[in-house]
C-alpha cells in the first residue's frame, strides 16, 4: 500500500501538522491501495506565508525564466510516465492507453504554455491606453479527482506562466498522481514557495484559504 505522509511547502516535503488519515480505495477492485495524512487549517496557513513571501520576486521574474521552469516541469513529468499510469490505473480505473494519453497531455500542457509564453505580450497598446498585464497574486487551486494530472496542469503552467504563486489543493481521492506530478514540479527547481501543495478534507482546507487576504484568486473549475 502507497502511503502519502507529506504536504509540499515553500519548496519541500514536510510531515503535515494534521492527523487525519485517508485512505484511498481502487474502483477496479475496491481494495484500499493508499493512504494520506491530511493536511489541517495551520498546514494551509504556512502554504499561504510561504506563497505570500515568493511572489514578490517571482511576480518580477522574466518571461525567459519562466519558460525555463515550464519545459523543465514538461521533462520531469515524461520521466516519471510510468509511475504516472500506474497510479492512474489504480486510483482512477482507467485503462492503460487512456491513462498515459491523460498524463502525456498534462506533460505537453506545460510545454505548450512555454510556447506560448515565448511570443507572448504582457505590455498591449489599446488606442490611447498601454495596458500591463500582472499577475494576479497567489492563487489557490483545486482540482478534481478526475484527469488529475491534466486538470493540475491547465492550471498551475497558467500560473507560473503569468508570474502566480501557488497553494494547490488536489482531490484527496487522486492523491497518488497528485504526488507524483508535485515530485515533478519540485524536480524542476521553482524557487522555494513557488508552487505549494496541501492535501486532504475540502471542508478544513478551504477555510483558511476564503478568510486570506492574501489569496487572491481562486480557481474551482473542473474539466468537462
């Protein structure tokens, strides 16, 4: 049984201050094949610090800087393919070609918003007005228990690409791949803070994250 004993805050793997444990059952055959300790309210409370506390310097990184991290992330995710499938066959129930297209779109999501990012204008001229394009600040995203890697990397390249930090907060039923694409993110070497992860009870979670005045946006949109 895999067993998931960490949050990922300002650029490590830390034992959550949380207790609850989970456990997570396959529905190929309904037998548990992993368990997390949760995160709590103060695991969620540090992601914040630690993503108030880098964006400043990675709001003003430059855009060849971002790129870098992002084909970096695109790397580490293909290297770890079959970790990917496997977990995804297990925690998911999809079948082997359907779970390594899901996980090779979430590594070329990441390459593509590289491309994008390349030719891409952050200062617009409309009319008589010069617009600049910021980053919006840090960002709490959720993602659902379906398509996990793919739904966390529409989301978190969108981030980095932009100039975001990050708290990302995973379905608790997908915690196996969300670990594994957190390993690939941390492999890359974002600065520390960058890209946060805390995992477990929606309900704990998310209270911290809707009292913050320093979260500034949050995205719950799932994939259809």
């Amino acid at each position: 049984m895999k067993t998931i004993e960490s949050v990922f805050v300002n650029g490590q793997f830390i034992k959550p201050h949380g207790t609850q444990v989970v456990k997570i059952t396959s529905p190929l055959d309904e037998e548990d094949i992993a368990e997390i300790t949760c995160a709590d309210e103060q695991d969620t409370l540090f992601a914040i610090e630690a993503a108030k506390a880098a964006l400043p310097a990675f709001a003003a990184s430059t855009k060849g800087e971002r790129i870098a991290y992002l084909k970096r992330i695109s790397i580490e995710i293909e290297a770890r393919i079959d970790d990917l499938i496997n977990a995804t066959i297990l925690e998911y129930g999809a079948p082997n070609e359907r779970a390594k297209w899901a996980n090779l779109i979430a590594a070329s999501t990441f390459d593509n918003q590289a491309k994008l990012l390349e030719n891409y204008a952050f200062t617009k001229q409309v009319n008589e007005s010069t617009v600049v394009m910021e980053p919006v600040g840090v960002s709490a995203l959720f993602t659902p228990w379906n398509a996990v890697a793919g739904s966390i990397a529409i989301k978190v390249a969108a981030a980095i690409a932009a100039g975001c930090t990050v708290i990302r907060k995973p379905s608790e039923f997908g915690a196996w791949q969300a670990q594994i694409i957190m390993e690939c993110i941390a492999a890359a070497g974002l600065p520390a803070g960058v890209i946060n992860m805390v995992n477990g009870d929606g309900a704990v979670i998310t209270k911290p994250i809707m009292e913050s005045r320093e979260v500034t946006k949050i995205s719950f949109r799932v994939l259809q």
